[in-house]
C-alpha cells in the first residue's frame, strides 16, 4: 500500500525535499541515480530511488537498520547489480554525470574486516594495496608510491603506526588505515559503509574529522552510512534518509522533520532535538514497529 | 537374480551381524559429533584427528599391542595437540602441523615395524567385516559415550558453536568447550577408524551433517535428520559392499557426496535469484572470515 | 668426528640418489613455502591439505588407466580445486565442501586402491603413494618438477597484487575492478600445481608440511609478506636438507640399520619450529598485552580526571 503513497510515488526526491538544489546539482553533481530498485527475491529493498551527489559535499545516508541503507552504498560502489535504474558519475574532470563505474574515480572504505594477529602485513601495506594492488604483476619499490602511501597515511594522522602490522591495530586504527587505502588512489567519491559502528566516541570523532577534511578541503564527494547520525551533524552537508527502501535527501532541517519521515515510516514520528541530538522517536501505538527505530536514542 | 540384490548371510552371518552392529553405532556417533563439526566448520580437524590416530595403530601394532589402544591414544593426543596450538584462530595451520607430524610418526612406526601392508591398508581404509563381537561392545559403549556427553553439553556446546563470544559473555569457558569439542571428535574418531577406516571416518562425521544442516532449520533437526542420513548411508554401504565387495569406505564417502550435491543443487534451483542476492552478502561475511584459517 | 659425522655424513654427495634428493627437495621446498605464505594468510590450509591428499587417488587412477602419475596427479588436483573453489564461496561453506570433496576423492582411492590390489597383486603400492619418498624420486622427473615449480611461482608473481587486495580487503578490490572470484581461482591453479608435484616426488604427507610449516613460522617471525616468502623459503630449504642428511644418516642407526624415512625428520623439525615460534612469540605477546593494560590503564584515569 505504501508504495502507492501519491507523496512518494515517483517523486525526483531532490525536487521534493530540497528544490533549491535542483537546477544546481546538474552542473556540479558527481553522481546521478535515477529510479534505482533493488529486490531480493520477493523483498523490495531499494525502491525507485533518485538523487544526485555535488562535488565536495559529504552526505550522510541514515535510517533504521535494515532499510537499505548498505544496500544503497553497494549498488553504488557496483558491489552488487540494481534490478531498475542507472547510476552515472562524472568524470574526473568534471562535466555532466555521464560516465559509467569504469570511469569514475572510486574509493569504497569497507564495514570493520577482521584480521589474523600474524598476517604478516603492516597497514602501509594496506594503504598501498589501494594504489596499485589492482594491477597484475609484481612491483618493484618506487618513490611514487611510497610518497603517495605517506601523504594518504599523514591525511587520516596514521603515520605514527603505518609500520604496525595491520591484525593489531585497534578499530579505530583499522578504520583509517581503511580509508587512507580508499584515499591513496585519489577518488573524487569516498563510499564509507558504518564506518563509525563499534568505534568509541574518541574514535568516531576522529573519523568524523577526516571525512570533513576529506571533503571540504580536498573537495571528494563523501557518502557515510551510519545508523547514528549526530557524531556526523558538525560535519555533514546534506542527508539521505532511507527508510522501508525509500529515501529522501535534504539538508538535516529540511528531511528530519516529522512530516517528511512520516511520508516515509508510513506513520506518526516525533523529532526531538535534545542538548544538539537529534533523535526520532516513534509513535506510542505502533508499538515494537515504532521501537526499531530507537536507535538514534543515546 | 533376487539372490544378487539379497545374498545369503547378509544378515545371518556373524561376522556381518557384528558389521550391522558397529557400523550402525559408528553412524548415530558420527553424525552426533559431525553436526558440531559442520556447525563449527571444523572439517580439518575432523579429517585430521582419525588420520592421526592411524599412527598410534601403526606404533601399536608395531609394540604388539592392540591397535584399538594405540588409536585411542593418538586421537587423544592430537586433539590435544590441537587444541593447545590452534587457539587464536590459527586452527588450521595448527591442525596440519599436528596432523603431518603425526603422520610422519606413522610413517617411522610402519618403517621400524615393516609391518605387513595389507594390516595397514585395513587401518587406512576400513575392514567392515574384520570386526569381532568385542569390537562391537567396544565401539558402541563410546559411541553411547559420546552421545550422552552431547546430550548432557548440547547447550552450552551449541551455543559455543554458534557464538564464542556470546558463550564466553554467557559464562561459559571457551577454552574449555573447545577441548570437549576436540575430545568429543577423538572418541568418535577411535569408535569410527577400526570400522571405515582412517581415510574415511571423517566422511561419516561431515557428508550427512553437512546435508542435515542445509535441510534442518532447527539445530535439533539437524542432529535427528543428520542421523538418519548417515544410518541409511552405512546400511546401504554395508549392503552395497558386500554384493560387490568394494571398500565401504567407497560407497560411504560417495553417499555424502551425493547427498550433499542433491542438496545444494535443490537449494540452488529453489531460491534462483535469492541465492544471488545472498551471495553478495555472504562476500561481506567472506570480508571477515578471511583470516580466520 | 662423532657430531660432525652427523651433519656431514661419508659419500653423502657421491650418492646419486641423494643428489636427486637434495635438487627435488628444493625446488619443492621453494615453491611450497611461496604459495604456503598465501595459503595461510587466506586461511586455505585444509585445502591445501586435501588437495595433497587427492592427488594419491589420481595416481591410484593414473596406475589403473596406465598413464603417467603425473597427470593422474595434476587431474585429480585439478577437478578438486575446481569443485572446492565453486562450491565454497562462504568460509564455512567452503570447509564442509572442502571436507566432502576429499571424503569423496579418498572414498575413490579406496575403491582404486583396492581395484589394484584385487587387479595385479601389488600391496605395497597404497603405501608408496600415500607416503612417497624422495630418495626414490626418478631422476628423470626433475625436468618436470622444476617446470611445473616455475610456472606456479610465475602465475604466483603475475597475481601477485589483486590476490593479496582480495585477501585483506575482497569488497574493496571489487570496487577497484579486481575479481576475487577469478583470482581466487587462478591461486588455486597454482595451488594445485605446487601441491601435486610435491605431492607425486614426496608424498602427501611431505607435502602438506612443506606447504603449511615454514610459511606458518615464516608469517609469524615477519612483517612483510614477501620477507615471509623468503624466510618461508630459507626455513622450507633448510628443513628439507637437514632431513635429507638426518635420514641419509641413519641408514647406520639402531634398531633397523636400513633408515629412518625422511618425512618423520621433516615433519618434526616443522612441528618443533613451530611450536619454538609460538611459545617465543606468545612470551613477547603477553608482554606487550602487559604494556598496553598499563597503557589503557593511564587512558582511563585520564578519563575520569576529564570527565
């Protein structure tokens, strides 16, 4: 039933929730989605989704668990092939988002891996995996990419254990040496998928801080998935709330408003803004459904 | 033709009576312990303890001792041996290790001893009808063994299977479960190797469990269906080794194989599009279980 | 002369069988320890066991049909890699596929086995196959071995790169363009390639030592995967060489005075390294777990004087 919503049913989401964007996003936009679906076996996962991506800005793609968000971040990445739809990007250069995959310029930082204490490999090792390690043949040692590894190393303030072997390294640890390997090969979009579950406030924080780095000040388009979004709110441009499949993006103000999730949960929802937390609070009578979105709760 | 599909003394002579007997132990035994097996994804260890354990044989035979004594002893120690290396997720390359040296041990027992290959081949490959009426005591006192210690541990056990850490958050001492784990496969690694021999006991422990859990949607399913999987895959081994004499061995590990097969192809053609999808979750899982070797 | 005598024995390199020995043994070492570094950093050792393991029934086969061992061996390697590879995609999975392919190929070494033996009359070939030994190795198959150890380190070299990506980070190299599911395959072919010829000159037994220990020690004393190879190298030709000279050696041992087989020196030598290593690192791990107790230690009073 709530797939025949008249508020949702084909709506360019970019025109909807935010309008001022969207003659703009044409000539800066890096990503475009258009009507991308997702099924698995009889479940709609994603559902007509469409939005663009500017340069430079990180957006952070938020929701409930279960809601597509992953799903969302591994179509784009080509982790996995949408049922409708296409995704284009733009070239590195710039223009209109015409290219395919191939072509785009990709850094995809993976949810936490788990790794083997003795795996005989340092976490500059892992960095320098994302600069050539898709190349086949062996490697001889060269200043290029040593240099290269360094500066991605120093970017994400990792250099103090670039010499660490990688099963060591705390979660927090791990995951910037993850995105200074998605970094290395100098992507003009960042895909980071939770990449601030199981970290501790400090931890988070700092990946925070480099995602808005990474963003503003090396102008990479950042997409974040997380479950939380309020270690991103100092950080973050715009937003992609996905719920039941669907998404709508926005600035935080313009989409975490009760009636634009309510078109979304299919029913009542509270924001509550506490001490600069934001969180969504189901309604009462919906009971254990209006539970599984507590999660923003503290 | 009827006396080629049901030959005499099938069922009436002593020999095959104590075959019957054994063989029908050793399947409840293996497919008990082979449930926990699969579930812990501890093939190797469950290839690797029988086919250590042939050693001690070897070593025992070589001393003039029973072999059933010199196997017992070397699964003990190897799921021992195992057990003290292979913690920290390093169980298999601790598992070939241990394997390896065992066998190199073997080898110097059969070299010493020069003892007569055909006895060896019997430990290696199983000697369904070579087995004696105390054999048979024998074998189905441990395997009545090991399943009362599976039914006395199945929840702790299962849940240490399913989620060490859970378990350990739970209390339980995961040091601990995993070494009643390794000695549950020793046990039915001595009760197993007289009977199909070295080679193949563990494809008793893995064919029918491995099929049950694909089936099974409850775990105590698994360990009913994964029983009677592997009763029918020895009786008609028995019975198909003894029209045609071939090594039970050969029709037990080809019934698990089958099995197996049957059952990932059903799984396959039923889900179609499902399976794809959850193959590009399982590749996420893959992300994190890639060192866990 | 009495400890000397042990590492250095009379006419130790006059002995053409030895020669053979000592040049086999290191080529398979050297190969092994290569493709071992990545069998234990992809935590594919009981493949790389059962793989050993099945080439025996390929040889069992290879003796019924009248071929070569060789391609007995490399078909038999080849058809249970393929089915390993493709029916294990989840790690679990792809243990009990492991597990039931060679149940399987060893079901049917049985039946060849016991086909041979019902067929010629021959009951010392099971053991032959099943254990090898290098100082039978004909020396005409040297050729081979070295050929067939060169192709698997070139390939090895050739996917050097995407198979490390796709064994630490698979979604990442997806995304780069990198298929882990052909490079996966393609390090089985090497795999396979590797294990068979090591598995024909020195049984399976040897094989699956050569292939897991030193890379075992290896990775854990190195911080590099390419200084593990090297030192997996060093150890593999190392041990293989002291074998050979133990085992040379005590043809004048007692009890038997006609020899020890090699692969008992071998594989405890592995078994004894490893465990060296283990218990010396496990020493250096719990001080280190010490320091960082400390250190977390310093971090939470350092919390609480912030909060």
């Amino acid at each position: 039933m709530r797939r025949e919503d008249p508020e949702i049913k084909g709506r360019p989401v970019t025109q909807g929730a935010a309008p001022v964007t969207a003659t703009a996003t044409q000539d800066e936009a890096v990503l475009q989605i258009s009507d991308l679906s997702v099924t698995y076996g009889a479940r709609v996962v994603l559902d007509q989704i469409n939005l663009s991506i500017r340069r430079g800005e990180l957006v952070g793609i938020i929701g409930p668990n279960g809601a597509g968000k992953s799903t969302l971040l591994r179509a784009i990445a080509g982790l996995l092939r949408p049922d409708r739809g296409t995704i284009r990007f733009a070239r590195a250069h710039g223009g209109t988002p015409r290219a395919s995959r191939a072509q785009a310029q990709l850094g995809y930082v993976p949810q936490r891996i788990e790794m083997d204490p003795d795996v005989p490999l340092r976490a500059c090792d892992v960095v320098g995996l994302g600069f050539d390690g898709h190349r086949f043949g062996l490697s001889w040692p060269n200043a290029l990419k040593r240099q290269a590894v360094d500066r991605a190393l120093a970017l994400v303030e990792a250099s103090e254990f670039g010499q660490s072997l990688v099963g060591r390294l705390s979660g927090g640890q791990l995951q910037r040496i993850l995105i200074a390997q998605a970094l290395v090969s100098e992507p003009s979009i960042l895909l980071l998928d939770e990449p601030l579950s199981s970290l501790d406030l400090r931890s988070a924080d700092a990946v925070v801080s480099i995602v808005d780095r990474v963003a503003h000040q090396s102008g990479v388009s950042v997409l974040l998935v997380t479950h939380d979004m309020n270690p991103l709110l100092r950080a973050m441009d715009r937003i992609i709330y996905v719920v039941n499949g669907r998404a709508v993006i926005g600035s935080v103000d313009e989409v975490v408003r009760p009636e634009v999730l309510k078109s979304l949960y299919g029913y009542d929802v509270d924001v509550v803004r506490v001490r600069g937390r934001i969180l969504v609070v189901g309604d009462e009578e919906y009971g254990d459904e209006a539970n599984r979105f507590h999660h923003h709760a503290p | 033709m009827w006396h080629l599909l049901w030959p005499s003394g099938l069922l009436s002579f002593s020999f095959m009576q104590n075959a019957w007997m054994a063989g029908s132990a050793v399947a409840v035994v293996s497919a008990v312990v082979g449930f926990f097996v699969v579930l812990r994804g501890a093939s190797f260890v469950a290839h690797a303890v029988p086919r250590g354990s042939f050693a001690g044989a070897a070593g025992a035979v070589l001393m003039g001792q029973s072999s059933l004594l010199g196997l017992g002893l070397f699964a003990l120690l190897s799921s021992l041996g195992i057990a003290l290396l292979g913690r920290r997720r390093r169980g298999a390359v601790a598992t070939a290790l241990v394997l390896v040296a065992a066998l190199g041990l073997g080898d110097l027992f059969l070299s010493i001893g020069n003892v007569y290959a055909p006895e060896v081949f019997a430990l290696l490959f199983g000697q369904v009808v070579g087995i004696s009426r105390a054999d048979v005591y024998f074998v189905g006192s441990l395997a009545l063994a090991v399943v009362l210690v599976v039914a006395w541990l199945y929840r702790p056990l299962l849940m240490h299977s399913v989620s060490a850490e859970v378990a350990e958050v739970r209390g339980l001492r995961p040091v601990l479960l995993d070494g009643i784990f390794l000695l549950l496969v020793a046990a039915a690694a001595t009760a197993t190797v007289p009977v199909v021999g070295a080679l193949l006991a563990f494809s008793l422990m893995v064919g029918p469990a491995a099929a049950a859990s694909l089936l099974a949607k409850r775990p105590s399913t698994a360990v009913f269906l994964s029983i009677a999987l592997a009763l029918v895959s020895v009786w008609i081994s028995l019975w198909l080794a003894y029209i045609t004499s071939w090594p039970i061995g050969f029709y037990v590990s080809a019934w698990s194989l089958v099995a197996y097969l049957a059952v990932r192809l059903g799984q396959a053609s039923r889900r179609g599009r499902t399976t794809l999808a959850q193959s590009d979750g399982a590749l996420k899982t893959t992300t994190r279980g890639n060192f866990s070797g | 002369m009495g400890f000397w005598h042990v590492l250095w024995p009379t006419g130790l390199f006059s002995n053409a069988a030895v020669v053979t020995a000592f040049r086999i043994g290191s080529a398979v070492a050297v190969v092994n320890a290569v493709v071992g570094v990545f069998v234990v950093i992809r935590g594919q050792a009981f493949s790389g066991h059962a793989l050993g393991d099945v080439g025996a029934t390929g040889a069992a086969g290879a003796y019924l049909a009248g071929i070569t061992a060789l391609w007995g061996f490399l078909a038999a390697g080849f058809s249970s890699g393929m089915a390993i590879e493709s029916l294990g995609h989840r790690v679990r999975e792809r243990d009990v596929a492991t597990g039931v392919v060679l149940a399987f190929m060893l079901g049917l070494s049985a039946l060849f086995l016991y086909l041979i033996s019902a067929l010629t009359e021959t009951s010392g070939a099971p053991i032959a196959i099943l254990f090898g030994s290098l100082f039978t190795v004909a020396p005409g198959m040297t050729g081979y071995v070295l050929g067939l150890s060169l192709s698997a380190l070139l390939l090895l070299g050739i996917i050097f790169r995407p198979l490390l990506f796709s064994s630490v980070t698979p979604d990442v190299a997806r995304v780069r363009g990198v298929s882990p599911r052909l490079v996966g395959l393609l390090f089985m072919v090497s795999l396979v390639v590797a294990v068979e010829e090591s598995a024909l000159v020195v049984g399976a037994l040897l094989s699956t030592a050569l292939l897991i220990g030193p890379a075992a020690i290896a990775t854990k004393l190195s911080r590099q995967p390419l200084t593990s190879m090297a030192l997996a190298m060093a150890i593999g030709v190392f041990t293989t060489w002291l074998g050979i000279i133990l085992a040379y050696d005590s043809f004048l041992w007692p009890p038997l005075n006609r020899g020890w087989p090699i692969s008992f020196f071998i594989t405890s030598l592995m078994l004894l390294s490893y465990l060296t290593v283990q218990i010396a690192s496990g020493r250096q791990r719990r001080s280190n777990a010490a320091t960082a107790l400390t250190d977390f230690g310093n971090l939470s009073t350092e919390r609480e004087a912030w909060w």
